[in-house]
C-alpha cells in the first residue's frame, strides 16, 4: 500500500498585520539540530559561530544557543531540501535535526527602541555593546521560554505557538511607551 503525504493546514496564532516596532512574522521551517564535534557549514547553515551567536540572514540563520545545540531557520517550504542537504552534509557524524517548525512561531520587534521593549520582561542587557547584531540567545520574557536572535539592527523573538498569544501582548504593551 502506498502512503500519500499529508499536510495538515496550520491557522496562525497571531495577527497578520503589522503594528508597530512588533509584528508577526510569516511562517517558517525551523529545525532543533544537536552536533557534537567540530563545527562545520553544512546544509547551507554556518554553524561555525561560537555560543550564542548567529549566523546568516534575518530570513535563514543559524542560531547555536548551547554548546552543542542550534536553532536553524529557514523560509517556509525550503524545510524539506534543508533536512536533505543536512543530511548530506553531516552522513557519517552523530546528530540529531528534529524539524520544530510547527512548534514554533516568531515576533519581530524593531526600531530604536527594540532592546528597551524586549527589557520590559527580559533581564538581559540588550544593548548594542553586550548583544550586537550576530548575538543570539535562549532566555525568559515574562513568564514564557523564547529565543532572542538578532541578524540586523531588529530583534526576531522565537517561541513556542502556545506563548506566542501572550508574548505578542506583552510586546506590544511594551512598546505603548514608545508610541
């Protein structure tokens, strides 16, 4: 018997308009990968970086936010040649790459006020001299696990689809100070 793929139609979590320093991003493929060992390129990933650092473009990164561990993304329907060509890349090293996309959904929060935002619920300096553009990190912002990762000049907030109702509000009351 043949077996016939299946894609499950996924509804967004958050509003799609863009409102401010924070909006909701378009959806992603995203993928947890564990590597022990020299870090390599691999999969069109530079996983090169040291921890908590990124590398790549605000649409395709990678994120290594522990010693052996990097939050991967790339733009929605590259998921499936990403794995391939990770595959690819890693045969014959140890590794786990577990597809975490449909767990996931991000936040944008941008403008000269983005860092002071984000410090109304994370403890961390986010200054540009102790978090420029290139760092990344796994932290808490209020009472939810979020992934702060800065490409650019913007911060992009990763969390899991079930926080991200309440991280958005609670960005978004953040940024009324700002206007």
């Amino acid at each position: 018997m043949r077996e016939s793929p299946v894609t499950a139609f996924r509804a967004p979590v958050l509003p799609p308009v863009s409102t401010g320093f924070v909006r909701a991003l378009p959806s992603a493929d995203r993928f947890a990968l564990r590597l022990k060992g020299e870090r390599v390129a691999a999969g069109g990933f530079d996983l090169t970086g040291p921890l908590n650092s990124v590398r790549g473009t605000p649409e395709r990164f990678a994120a290594r936010i522990g010693p052996d561990e990097w939050l991967l993304a790339c733009p929605a329907g590259e998921g499936r040649a990403a794995e391939a060509a990770l595959d690819a890349d890693l045969a014959g090293r140890f590794f786990s790459l577990v597809a975490v996309g449909h767990r996931n959904a991000a936040i944008a929060v941008s403008g000269p006020h983005a860092a002071d935002i984000l410090n109304a619920g994370i403890a961390l300096d986010l200054s540009d001299t102790a978090f420029p553009p290139g760092s990344a990190t796994r932290t808490l912002l209020g009472k939810a696990e979020v992934v702060v990762v800065r490409t650019g000049d913007d911060f992009r907030v990763e969390c899991w689809r079930s926080f991200a109702p309440y991280v958005h509000a609670f960005l978004q009351e953040a940024a009324r100070e700002f206007g």
